[in-house]
C-alpha cells in the first residue's frame, strides 16, 4: 500500500509535468492544425536554459542567501526564452508554408526539430549537465512514503501555471480572440483579430509552458541531455491526443494520465518498457476513439 | 452626387491559377443600399472576400475613403469601419452568443460603450438577448444570421457587406432579415453592399443594382429599372 | 535589388538580432558565474556572414541580376535536358547501371565502403519513397522495418547457421508481416495522426530489440554475422560447386548493386501500374479515392507492406555487410535522415531519390572535419527545402496533366 501512495505522488509529479508539456501541441493543434515536432526541443531548451542560469546564480553565491528568488528569476528568463524561440521558428519555419500542404509544414517541424536538438549538442555538449546544488533536497516522510519538497514545488507550480493558463484561455479577451481563431481564421480576420499575431502568442505560451516543463524535469531528475526533448514530446503528444486534441482540459487530464500510467507500468510491471507504455495507450486512443476521451468532435472542440 | 465612399477600379483576382473577377469596377456612395446579384459561381462572394483583403486583389484598386485599402491586412479593415458578414454567417460555433458579439467589438477599447452596444444589439435582436449563453453552433440559421449582423454591428461599421444574408432561411425569417438591414440603413445611416443571389428580393431593398457574370459587371442600373429590365426578369426572376 | 534588399532588411535584421538573442544565454553565460560575450559574437558573426551571403544571392537571382550567369547555365541546362530525352530512359537507366558495374576496378575500399552505404539507403529511400511519396502517408517509423529485416538474417544466421540468400526474401517477408500488423490498427488514419503513430511504433520495436535480451542480446547487439556466400562451380576435381564467402568488398558492392537494382525496377513497375495510379489517387484526395471504387484500405496496407518489404532486404543486407547488428543503428534520426533523402530528392521521383541518397551520404563524406555539423545541416536543409523548393532537387514526373494546370 505504501508503495502504491509512493508511486501516485511520484505520478502525479510526472503526469504534471507531461501535463504543462502536452498543452504546447494541443494549442498549436488548436489553432493551426499542425503537430509542432520542435516543441520536445522547446522543453529541452527550457531544461537547458534552466541549468545555465541556476548554475550561473550558484558560481555567483546567490543560491545559497536568496535561493527562491534565484529560482523564479530562472523560471522566468527561461519561459521568456523559449517564448522567444518559439516565436522566432514559428515566423521562419512555419508561417510562410501556412497555405502549402500539412505535410510540407510537418517536414519543416521535423526539420526545426532535428536542427534545435543538434544545435543545443553543439552548444552545452552530448553529455548529460547535472542540475546545481541541492536546492530541494530532504523532504516529509509518512513512514515509508516520502514526499519530496521538489515534487511538492513542482506540483504547486503546475497547478499555478494550469489555473493562469485557465483564466487566460476561458476568461480574458485574449483568450477569446485565441478560440475564436482556432475555429475559424478567415471569420476572425473579419473581426479585426489579427491571426498570426494570435498564433504567435500561442507558440509562445506553449514553449513557455514546456520551458517550465524543463526546469522542473531538470530539477527532478538532476540533470539534462540535449536530447531529453524527443521521447517527453512524444508522450504529451500521447497525452494531448488521449485527452482530445485541441482540448486544453483534455491535454491537463491526459498529461496526468500518461505519467500515472509511466510510473505504475514501470512500478508494476517493467521497468524497462516504461516508454512503451505511453505509446501503446496513444495508438489504442487513436484506434478505438480518435477524438479522445474530452474531445466531442473534433472539428470544434479546438483550443 | 458625393465621392464614393468604397470604390472598386478594375479589380482582378482569384484563386491560385482560377480567376474569379476579372475587372470589376463599382461604386458606392454613403447612405446607399448597393446590391451586387448574379449567378452562382459568378464572383459575387470573391467581391466582397476582395474587398474585405481575404482574397488579395492581382490588379486594380480597392478604395474606401479616399485611401487604397487592398494592400492593407484584412483585420485591418474593420477599425476603418468597413466589415462584412459572409456568407454561411460563420458563427464561432463553440463560443456563447455573448463572447460572439463581444468579438465583434474587439479593436474596441471602450469597454462601456461596448456593454451598452451589446444591451443595443439585445433590443434589437431580442432573440440574441434569450441565449446570450448559449453557444452559437446550437442556434438556428436564422438566429445565427442575426447574431452575425449583430456582431458585424458590433465593429462599428461605416459600410457593412453582406453575402447572402437570405441563404438557407425560411421566407418569414428572410422577411426580418431584411427589414433590419433597411433599419440599419435608415436609423444608423449605415452603407450597406448586398450580394444576393436572390435578385427580386435584392432589388428591392436596394437602391441600385450591379448584375455579375463570369467575374465581370455586366449591368449597373437603378434598381427599379433593373426590375423593369426583361433580360434581368428573365435570366434572374424567373420570367 | 536595392528596392528588393529595402523590402528584407528589416525582417532580416530582427532575425539576426534574434538569432543574437538565442545564443549568447547558451554560449556566455558561465557556471562560475562570469558572463562573456567573445565566443556568442564569433559565432554570431560566422552566422552573418554566410547568411549575408545567402540573402544577397537569392536577391541577386530574385532580381535578375545573376542572369548574366544563370543565362548559359540555363541554356546548357535546358539543351543538355532535350539532349537526355533523346535516348530513352531505359538507355540512360543501362547507362548508369554500366558505370556502376564498372566502379570498383577503378575505386578503393574507401570508395566503395561508401558505395555501399549510397545504395543501401537508395534501396531504404525507394522503399519509404512507396508509402510517403506514392500513396501519401507520412510513415516515420520507417526504420523499424530495416531493423527487423537485420534482426532477421542476423538471429537465423547466428542460431541456425542458414545462409543470406535463404534469409534474404524470410527477412523481407517477415519485415511486410511485421509491417501489416503495424499497419492493420494505424492505417486508419490520416496525415499526422499516421505520422505520430508510426513514429510510436517505431519506437516501441526498437525499445524491444534494445530489452529483449535473451532474443537479441539488447544492446550490445550480435556478432559474428555471416556474410554472404556463393556457390561457385569448381573443375579442379572434375565438377563440383565450391562454397565462397563475399569477403572481398568489390563482391558485396555488387550484391548491394543487385538489392538497389531490383529495387528500383520494383518501385518503377508499380509506380505506373494499376496499384501505382490507385495510390496516387489515394495521395491526392483520399476521400475522392474512395468515392471512385479504390479500396483506400487494402491499398494504403499495401503501400506500407511493400515500403516495408523493401527496407526489410536492405536491413538483411546490412546485417550481412556489417557482421554486426545493434538497435543503435535503428534510431529515429535514421528514419529522419532516409525521409530526409526523399524530401531533398523529390518525393516520387526515383532518380531524385537516388540522388538524394548519394548526396547525403557523399557529403558528408566530403566535409568530415565538419561532422559534428552533419545534422544540424541536415535539419535546416529539410526547412530550406520546404520554404523554397517543397517539390524536391528532381521532381517526380506526373502522369498526365491537371485540370490547374492546364487552366494556368
């Protein structure tokens, strides 16, 4: 029983994690129907970023008289950056081939994607980068079940980001203009909402989200590879497709599924094919009911 | 007569390799009632998508007030007071009746005047008013074409274009349809540029009339003669 | 192309401030806490310049001002392309065969080692060329089939000693089998969902070949492989047949030679038969395809079959060459690189695919003092080609015209 509490909390800690990730493909789905392959290497960039500035606050001493501070100035920075990156390829990558066929934008993402993930090996190196210092070590202990103070950070943090991404999307004009562009651009142009500004912004709240994705799997697990983007990508991208693409409560509820079912898989029944797990439920959700478990129909129920 | 408030000089465009218009000129003056009818498929729709920057004019000019429009982006065009309610309505399906007209304001800044727009477009529409939370996909036809001239309204318009407002309606609703528009003509001295395919009832409505075929004006008359005309009564009324 | 230039600049400017931007928290910003700025503005400055470069030319060429050069260029072109049609392509086809026969008397191990891998990856690139450039469907798994096919040769090989010619067509049949279980719950769906999927399920086999130790040794891989053996008829104790093993590298390059040959024939044939116009017809509007009688189903299965069929005697063949098999040959970045292939040469296009093949595997042969680059080139050569020339180096002649076409 105990190890079964052990590995909820540690899934929940995941499942959140996948959550933030999958939001990034299902509002990009939402809005332009694209799969942004690159948006695992926004992750991974955020993870990267994440490190530098923490490892940099540390070699200055800052970590240890104002961690905190430390860390939300990294948060911040880094969500901005990956907001700016994703901003810049969506302007270069994706926008010229809006009218060309799905596939060639797909190629393009797939390109973007290979280039970013090379691009952050030749610059922070092929080995793994530790995460510095022992922030959030120790925790609190319920006889065998230990709840780390990083899971605890973790999950309040993704439940912060969920509820603004929440009242950015449902409650301010902003968010409006956003669903009103998933459903129909042409019909939103005429009501004076410019689309590809909406767009930007979308790809910049998704990398933002996956940045701070980044962070928490870097802190997490204590280190980074230039290459952790691709297989977290894929599960949100399993996760955003069991939740219903374009659905953002989908995305959040099937984040949370993937990583339950990640972490009880490897608990219970191997370890070792823990990354199958994801894909085996994505292509069972695609064969058995496309739409996903929120999604009502697919053609609206976009962002 | 004054200058033209939208005029259009020689206008070509289209779709990839298919041209749809092929030199379509016209003119509108503040205050009228302008329609545009012709057949299916004739350039009607690509018009106004042209007018409105959807559909990117190859030549010639497109000019609302005095300034060449068509090289401005299409979301530019309702802050000038130019918009359009398209064919098929095209309600934001998944969003309430409110949050469609509340769109429709969404260059506005003012937010009081906004509120009291909507409580406007709410008298006017009483229906809207009833379902102001429901969304807009389980409206009816009717009721999601008031809700498109509602939230056309809601930007403000100087020239409001409309594609078919009549489409796919039964006659009684059609019959509101149109006295709106003529009210919307009359009380806010609004300009209004109407494609119909149905043509009597156009006509009717309108003070002139321009008739459309294979992208091209072929007749531009008042439109009493228009109705007088026996080519257009028989190649458009049914005579 | 001034007047062009002013229409760029700013974009063009904002990029590279951008780029400027994304770089220097990557290159300057240290662990022990001290910032520099020397090596963000060395790279940075490499980027300008040889974007500069770039955006000059295409300016120029834009603008008409590298007519003076392109002019003969494209003349020569043009002539040199009525000039090919006169033979037909069968005698270009013999042609090309005849210099590759003739390639190893003139060429190294070297030369030929690369060879080999330029037609293992044309027989890879023709067999995806089947699934994404002639019926459509975005497959980026694809490498999970050659994977298979090498498992294949490699298990029967090193359990039961059985030779490569019996293993060669079991590792394509069971590379087509595996291919159809894939396929039977995925081909259902279209565009990106079909791109994700395979790309799941390419994943999950490599997954299992890199866990299932006791069948595949996980990954560490197999050894000792056999190569491909010949029977050779012997007259120096009157007749017998004398079993020969291809150790000689000229002797695999022709066997390579021989795969890519029949796979090329294979593709060619179905590309303009009756399943060739049943998958173009899926390619271009899989609904209409139904609509008109085809059955978009057994036909899509088909396409990824026989995608995978051919990527399973390529897998074979590797095995055999290598003497080795290991799942790290199987990575995603190897499906991308033989989509690569396809995209750069043309999708549909067999001489484009070959094309393709040679120059992503030649080049970068050539620059190997720039290795560490090879990906990140080959990721923005995929965007460039999108933006720029989404058709492909040497695009796939259509059958017959379109109605676009001809109205234009």
């Amino acid at each position: 029983m105990d190890y079964f509490i052990q590995q909820l909390i540690n899934g929940i800690t995941l499942g959140g994690i996948y959550a933030l990730i999958a939001l990034g493909y299902t509002m990009v789905y939402g809005v332009i129907q694209l799969i942004n392959f690159a948006h695992g290497e926004f992750f991974a960039a955020g993870g990267y970023v994440g490190v530098i500035l923490l490892s940099y606050f540390a070699g200055r001493g800052l970590m240890e008289t104002h961690p905190w501070i430390c860390l939300g100035m990294s948060f911040m920075l880094t969500m901005g950056y990956c907001a700016f990156l994703a901003m810049g390829v969506e302007k270069v990558a994706y926008l010229p081939l809006r009218n060309q066929s799905r596939l060639a934008a797909l190629l393009s993402a797939l390109g973007v994607s290979i280039f970013l993930s090379n691009a952050l090996m030749l610059t922070q190196g092929v080995f793994d980068k530790p995460y510095p210092g022992e922030l959030f070590n120790g925790g609190w202990e319920f006889g065998l079940v230990t709840i780390s103070y990083l899971q605890v950070m973790i999950v309040t943090m993704t439940i912060v980001l969920l509820v603004s991404l929440n009242i950015l999307v449902f409650k301010t004009k902003m968010g409006m203009a956003m669903r009103a562009t998933a459903q129909d651009k042409t019909m939103s142009a005429l009501v004076a909402i410019g689309s590809n500004r909406i767009i930007s912004l979308t790809f910049a709240i998704g990398a933002g989200l996956a940045a701070a994705a980044g962070i928490m799997v870097g802190l997490y697990y204590g280190s980074v590879r230039y290459d952790m983007g691709f297989v977290p990508g894929i599960k949100a991208f399993s996760a955003a497709v069991l939740g219903g693409i374009g659905n953002i409560t989908g995305a959040m509820l099937g984040g949370l599924i993937i990583g339950m079912v990640e972490i009880f898989g490897a608990g219970y029944i191997s370890g070792q094919y823990k990354d199958v797990f994801a894909f085996i439920i994505l292509i069972a959700v695609l064969y058995f009911k496309p739409t996903g478990i929120m999604g009502v129909n697919v053609d609206d129920t976009r962002v | 007569m004054t200058d033209p408030i939208l005029e259009l000089k020689d206008v070509h465009s289209g779709y990839g390799s298919i041209k749809a218009l092929k030199g379509i000129s016209l003119r509108v003056y503040p205050g009228e009632v302008v329609a545009i009818i012709g057949a299916n498929g004739a350039g009607k729709s690509t018009t106004l998508m042209t007018i409105c920057g959807i559909v990117k004019a190859e030549r010639g000019q497109v000019i609302y007030k005095g300034q060449v429009i068509n090289t401005l982006l299409p979301e530019k065009l309702p802050t000038l007071g130019l918009c359009q309610v398209p064919e098929g309505r095209r309600i934001f399906p998944r969003l309430t009746v409110m949050e469609n007209l509340r769109l429709g304001a969404f260059y506005r800044k003012d937010t009081d005047e906004i509120l009291k727009d909507i409580q406007k477009a709410y008298e006017m529409f009483p229906i809207l008013g009833e379902r102001k939370n429901q969304e807009g996909g389980t409206l009816s036809g009717g009721e999601q074409q008031m809700l498109a001239i509602a939230r056309a309204l809601m930007t403000k318009p100087k020239v409001l274009l409309l594609d078919e407002p009549s489409l796919g309606l039964a006659p009684i609703i059609v019959q509101q349809i149109f006295n709106i528009i003529d009210r919307i003509n009359k009380e806010d001295g609004t300009t209004i540029l109407l494609v119909e395919q149905n043509a009597n009832l156009a006509l009717q409505a309108a003070t002139r009339g321009y008739v459309v075929e294979t992208g091209q004006i072929t007749l531009e008359d008042d439109s009493t003669s228009l109705l007088a005309n026996p080519k257009i009564r028989a190649a458009y009324l049914g005579e | 192309m001034i007047h062009e230039f002013k229409k760029v600049w700013k974009p063009y400017t904002l990029g590279l401030l951008w780029v400027l931007g994304l770089l220097w928290p990557l290159l300057g910003i240290h662990p022990d806490g001290t910032l520099s700025f020397e090596r963000t503005l060395i790279v940075w400055l490499y980027l300008l310049v040889v974007s500069f470069v770039c955006l000059i030319l295409y300016l120029m060429n834009k603008s008409g001002h590298l007519e003076l050069m392109k002019n003969p260029l494209s003349a020569a072109w043009s002539k040199g392309a009525v000039a090919a049609k006169v033979p037909p392509v069968w005698g270009w086809f013999l042609v090309g065969l005849m210099l590759a026969m003739l390639f190893p008397l003139f060429t190294g191990r070297y030369h030929q080692d690369v060879a080999i891998n330029v037609l293992i990856y044309v027989c890879l690139g023709l067999g995806l060329n089947v699934v994404v450039g002639l019926a459509g469907m975005l497959d980026l798994g694809y490498i999970a089939f050659y994977g298979v096919g090498a498992y294949t040769y490699a298990l029967f090989n090193i359990h039961y000693g059985i030779p490569f010619w019996v293993c060669l067509p079991v590792s394509g049949a069971l590379a087509l089998v595996v291919a159809c279980i894939v396929g039977y719950p995925t081909l259902r769906m279209r565009g990106d969902y079909l791109a994700i999927v395979t790309l799941g399920f390419g994943e999950i086999i490599r997954i299992i070949l890199n866990n299932w130790m006791t069948l595949t040794n996980g990954p560490n891989g197999i050894m000792g492989i056999n190569r491909p053996g010949i029977f050779f008829p012997s007259f120096a104790d009157g007749f017998s047949w004398e079993h020969l093993w291809l150790k000689k590298l000229w002797l695999l390059y022709y066997v390579a030679l021989g795969l890519a040959v029949v796979t090329i024939l294979c593709v060619h044939r179905l590309n303009f038969s009756r399943v060739g116009r049943a998958w173009e017809s899926i390619r271009e509007d899989e609904t209409a395809a139904e609509l008109m009688g085809v059955n978009t189903f057994i036909y899509k299965l088909l396409a990824y079959a026989m995608g995978g069929m051919f990527a399973g005697f390529a897998g074979a063949f590797f095995a055999a060459r290598m003497k080795f098999v290991s799942p790290e040959s199987f990575t995603f970045l190897e499906s991308a690189m033989v989509l690569c292939m396809v995209v750069l040469g043309g999708m549909g296009s067999i001489p484009g695919i070959i094309l393709g093949a040679a120059a992503l595997i030649v080049l970068p042969e050539l620059f190997r003092e720039f290795e560490l680059y090879r990906m990140l080139a080959f990721g923005s050569v995929m965007v460039l080609m999108m933006l720029f020339r989404p058709e492909g180096l040497l695009p796939a002649k259509r059958l017959g015209t379109r109605s676009e076409e001809r109205e234009g």
